[in-house]
C-alpha cells in the first residue's frame, strides 16, 4: 500500500450492525454460543481511527479491544483520542493484519468492515486465513462487502470516472475532478431513448457520497462485487460458515414464494436469489467456523435478549381486535399493524425508548394488556419475522441508555470529546446520530455527570456571551434578557438528547 500526499480519512463512524452486543445477539439466534460482549475479546482489522473500536470499549470496561490498520496516520490520530478518553481497555497498532498469525492471540469477536472488496485477491484470501485462525472457536466475525448485482453498477461508473483521475494524484483534487464528471455524465441522460436508468442512479448516488465515501470505495484501486456463492464458496475453502447478515438476518430466505421454494432447500442459491431480485449492493455477513451455527434462526433462544423501540403510535388505538395503529419511529418511518401482540408490545417498548425491556418479561406484559398468553418465542418471531422489525432494536444486555434525564445527566467521554468537533455523536446504541443544534452540542460537551440543571443553564449562558455559538434571535451582549429563559431550553434539550439515546444511567 502506498500512501497518498494528503489524508482522507474514512468514515470513521461507530457501526451498529458490526458491534459485539449486535453480533452477540445474531450469535444466539443463530445457535452459537459467543461470549458476552461486556467481557469479550475484540478485534479490528482496518479500524482506521478506531471510532467504532472505541465506541465499543467504552461499553464494555472489561473487555479488551485490539485495532491494526496499515495507515500511520490513521493509527496516530486514533490513538491520540484513545489518550484523551483515557480508555485502558483499547489499543490500536499500525502494521498488516498479515502478521496477526504469527501471534497467539484469539479472539471472540473480529470486524473487518470496509476491507474485503477493496483489496488485492491474494490479501482477500489472506484475510480469510487469518480469520479462521484468529477467530475463537465460538467466535463470531462481521465481514462487510460489495454484493452483485448491485455492484455492478458502481462498477460501470468506475470504469467511466477512473480513466479521467487516472494522472491525478492528490486525492482531493481527484475527488472534485470526479465529481465533475459524475455531473457530466448525468447530463447524458438528457438524450432521448437512453437507456442510462441504472447508471444514472449509481450517479446520483455516488454525487450524495462523502468525501470519505468517494475516495476509499469509489475510485480506490481496487473494489469488487461478489455473487453471495461466490463468497459462501470462498469463506467454505478457509472452513469457515456464512451466519446471516448482521443487520436483515436474510429473513427473506425464509420466504414462501414460489420462485424461491423453486430453488429447493439450499440456502446460498436462495440467498443469491434473493440478492439479484433486490440489486443487493452490500451484505454485512455474520461468520463463524465452520458447522458452528445452525444456519436458521431460533427464535426460541430470543428471551433472554432485550428489545427497545422509539414507536410512538400518531393516534391512540385499541390494542385488542384488528383495529389498525400506525407508530412512527425515531428515523421518520412509519409503521401501521392490527397484530394485537405488536400493539401491544410497542406500546409498552415506546414508553421506554431508549431504554429496553428483557423478552420475558416484555412477553409477559404483552400478555396481559392483549389478554391471552404470548410466549417470549412468539413475540420475537412477531417482531423480528414481520415489517415491526424495522421499528425494534434487540440487545444482548440491556443498553445503557436512559429514558429520562437524572438529577445530574451525564453521556459518555466520546461524545463530549465528538460534540466539540461537530454534529456527528455516537450514542449508546452503538450508532452515530446527528446533533445539528449548537446550543445541543455545547450541552451535550458539558454533560460529565457532575452538573444540575443550573451550573448547565450558566455555563451555557457564558459560552453564549462568549459568543463561541450563534442563538438565533438573541443579542448575546443582554444576558439578563435571555437567561432565565435558558432553564426550559436545558430541559427540552435534554430530552431531545436522552431521546436519541445519548444519555447514560
Ligand atoms: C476503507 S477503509 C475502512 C476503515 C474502517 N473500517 C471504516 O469502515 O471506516 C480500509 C482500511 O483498511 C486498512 N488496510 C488496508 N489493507 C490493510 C492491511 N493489509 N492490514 C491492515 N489494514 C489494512 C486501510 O489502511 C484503511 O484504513
């Protein structure tokens, strides 16, 4: 690898789907008995700055997390934050996973996210080598890729960009050179009887991608799609097993369509389907040794998990009978159902958000508000097998976050440390969410645990006389004008924070 005049870095973004409590969670619905996340050894291959290493850390103090990724200034800046954090139980090294092997280390949980398609064939092959003797003989990896047929397309716009930036070599002039052409491109659709659809789409898309996005996928030297039997074959020569994919668990391999039961019971032609019927550009495949999971879900194994939901139902219904309610969740989508038991169970779930409830114990409050037994079993295959999983959250343990703001509200060392630089904050669940306000991000910088509602209301009132952030509509010179008002504002700004589960109990 050789590295380029200026630095991009990559997403840099904790990663829900690729956490140790989410794999822990697809782990035991799949069979395989993977150690807890809050006392597991974890690995990242490529973590770049190790947010998403960090993120993990700071929700599992006795656990230890390992990055190694191949760029130095990745591995500095990373590890500096680490120092700022004062995190013990994380570490980032700067050197080729290729040299893992010559080490004892095993390891419960291994992420390598952003790395399988954009490398040479012989690291790729490397990569799974390493995974297989790393990897705990209960342990769980997330392996993320571009998947065919959707890649295709970003493909045939890498064909048409990459001849064009081909001479340049600093990689922001490269990026804005290729942004320009995706522009020109698009204005060939303009010609009538174009049959440009498919590429026209993989533009816009490409045109909405960050900086981090364009450069490290896009135009990276290398980047391949994989038919799903392709990697199943390739994952099955290094005596490793596909789970399912860490954020659909591929419930649509259960379908009962036709053309899918056509296929007859193997797994991978169904999946391959299934992916060319949904242009799949990406999986996040869950891996294991080999014949270690049962390779269909058991929702029988779902109640010691915890479950939360942001649903809030828009207009109060009735929970017994099929009278339909429609909820809406935190990310704008909506969710309508007659099903008594989802009912009743986001009803009792959106009271709580974000904090969660244990399945049996959910299980038994649904029974009683619809007035008939549900067992943790079935509730889970409710809410798991149906459209309500795009409206539930599952957890290994119960996450950390609060549904109410305490006496002295506190959020966590990295998202002060990420409030001071802009709007993008991990949160509890393991997701970065978007803080835009500044007055939120200056509160959200103060939150240590060790301050009432007052000391917060003052120390935001000097940071808006020091003139460090903008209030609309307030002349920050007339402090009494505006200060007795700030007590309502920390209140409301709170609950907005402890709602995108940035709070801590
Ligand atoms: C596209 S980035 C993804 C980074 C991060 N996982 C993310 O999602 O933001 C790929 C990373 O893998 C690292 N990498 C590439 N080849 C490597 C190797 N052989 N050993 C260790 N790291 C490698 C690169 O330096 C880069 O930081």
């Amino acid at each position: 690898m050789t590295l380029s005049a200026a630095y991009v870095p990559s997403a840099n973004k904790a990663l829900r789907d690729g956490c140790p409590d989410r794999l822990a969670v697809v782990a035991t619905l799949f069979g395989l008995s993977a150690a807890p996340p809050e006392r597991a050894r974890v690995l990242e291959i490529g973590c770049a700055e190790g947010v998403h290493l960090s993120a993990a850390a700071l929700l599992a103090p006795d656990g230890s997390h390992f990055g190694i990724d191949l760029d130095p200034r990745a591995v500095a800046r990373g590890n500096e934050t680490i120092g700022a954090l004062g995190l013990g139980n994380v570490k980032l090294e700067c050197a080729d996973f290729r040299t893992l092997t010559d080490r004892s280390e095993r390891y419960d949980y291994v992420i390598v996210h952003g790395l399988y398609s954009w490398v040479h064939p012989g690291v790729r092959d490397a990569l799974l080598s390493t995974l297989h003797e790393l990897l705990d003989e209960q342990g769980v990896a997330y392996l993320s890729f571009n998947a065919l047929p959707g890649s295709h397309a970003k493909s045939m716009l890498r064909d048409l960009v990459l001849p064009h930036v081909r001479e340049i070599v600093d990689p922001r002039l490269r990026i804005e050179r290729a942004r320009e052409i995706g522009k020109e491109l698009l204005l060939v659709r303009q010609r009538p009887g174009s049959a440009f659809a498919l590429l026209c789409a993989e533009i816009e898309h490409f045109l909405r991608a960050s900086d981090s996005l364009v450069h490290h996928d896009y135009l990276a030297e290398h980047s391949h799609g994989f038919r799903f039997g392709e990697f199943a074959e390739r994952l099955e020569a290094h005596g490793l097993d596909y789970v399912t994919d860490a954020n659909t668990l591929d419930r649509s391999a259960f379908t009962e369509h036709p053309l899918v039961i056509a296929l007859g019971a193997n797994r991978t032609q169904r999946l391959e389907f299934l992916d060319g019927l949904e242009m799949r550009r990406f999986r996040q495949a869950v891996v294991c040794h080999k014949g270690r999971s049962s390779g269909s879900l058991d929702f029988s194994r779902a109640e010691r998990l915890w479950f939360a939901s942001s649903a809030e139902p828009s207009a109060r219904g009735k929970i017994p009978g099929s009278e339909p309610v429609r909820f809406k969740i935190i990310s704008g989508v909506d969710l309508e159902t007659t099903l008594p038991a989802i009912k009743a169970a986001l009803y009792e779930l959106g009271r709580i958000w974000p904090a969660a409830l244990r399945l049996d114990d959910l299980s038994e409050r649904v029974s009683e508000r619809v007035g008939s037994a549900t067992s943790a079993a079935d509730l889970a295959r409710l809410l798991l097998d149906s459209s309500a999983s795009a409206a539930v959250r599952v957890f290994a343990r119960a996450p950390r976050s609060v549904h109410a703001p305490g006496a002295t509200p506190e959020t966590t060392a990295l998202a002060r440390l990420e409030a001071r630089s802009g709007p993008e904050v991990t949160n509890l669940h393991h997701e970065p969410v978007k803080v835009e306000t500044p007055f939120h991000r200056e509160l959200l910088a103060l939150l240590d645990g060790t301050k009432h509602r007052e000391a917060l209301a003052s120390a935001l009132a000097d940071a808006i006389e020091a003139r460090r952030f903008d209030v609309p509509g307030i002349d920050p010179s007339a402090r009494s004008r505006w200060e007795s008002l700030l007590g309502r504002e920390v209140d409301g700004a709170l609950e907005r924070l402890a709602r995108y589960a940035l709070l801590v109990a």
